[in-house]
C-alpha cells in the first residue's frame, strides 16, 4: 500500500513537471514565437537577454528534478510490472534529455551571442539571429510538448489497467 502511495506521488510530481516544461512549450506555439518576429531588434535582444538570464539560473534546479522524477515514475512503474507505462515514462525522459542536448548545442551558442550584444549598438545579421532562435524553438517545442504527453499517456495507461 505505501508503495502504490509512492508511485501515486511520483506521477503527480512527474504530471506536473512536465506540464510546466510543455506549457513553457505552449506558450512558445501560442504567443511567444509569433510576437518575437513582430520585436524591433533592439527589444528583441533586451527581451531574449532577460529571458536567458532568468531561464539560465532556474533551469539547473528544475532541469534535473524533472529528470530524476521521470526517472523515479519509470522505475516504480516497472516495479508494479507495468511496462508499457514504464517505457513511454522512459521515452519522455529520453526527450527531455534529447532537448537538453539540443539546447546544449543549438540554443545556447545563440543565447552566449545574444547575452554579448551591446543594446545601443546591435550588429547587423540580429534578425538572423532571431529567425534561427525561434526555428530552433519550433524543434524544441516536440520534445517539451512530447515528453509531456508522454507522461499523461503513461499514468493513463496506468490508471487504465488497474
């Protein structure tokens, strides 16, 4: 019984992590890609240089608790042979950590650009730079929105065949 109390725990924390992690992703779809492309180049780069920098200091808390939470569900999942829900779990953490190394390589070189832009004086090719910031987006919005449906599939599925 105390272990059904901790796999429930678990996928609620998993639940709600990652649906902070989607939202982020949804927002992006909704509202955060499309008004980047209408910023002048100077807002553009005063908000992308506060986004980062906020981004930057809370995402090595909430980058690893999401990760060790899916971690965690998985495992307790297979402990209740429930392999199916397991692997989508596992499949979520894999996207997670796929968008982590996606981050890693492609975003955050643009960010270390941006962040040593001067405001008065901005270079040239910022509009360039923006339209590849938000097309990496775009590919990042798979994995964030992924791993979460992922998550809400694996507890249904759980909570399905029980």
């Amino acid at each position: 019984m105390l272990r059904m109390k901790w796999i429930d725990l678990s996928l609620g924390l998993s639940t709600f992590l990652s649906g902070l992690y989607g939202g982020v992703g949804f927002f992006i779809v909704m509202g955060g890609n499309p008004a980047i492309t209408l910023m002048s180049d100077r807002t553009f780069a005063e908000y992308w240089q506060h986004t980062d920098h906020f981004m930057a200091a809370r995402m090595p808390v909430f980058g690893p608790l999401l990760m060790i939470s899916l971690l965690l569900s998985a495992i307790l999942l297979l402990k209740e042979a429930r392999a199916l829900p397991a692997w989508l779990m596992l499949i979520a953490l894999m996207m997670i950590i796929g968008d982590v190394i996606f981050t890693l390589n492609v975003n955050h070189p643009y960010n270390k650009l941006i962040q040593s832009w001067e405001l008065e004086s901005l270079p040239a090719d910022v509009r360039m730079v923006r339209d590849k910031v938000v097309d990496a987006f775009y590919i990042r919005i798979l994995f964030m929105m992924g791993a979460f449906l992922l998550v809400i599939l694996s507890a249904w599925l759980r909570r399905s065949n029980q």
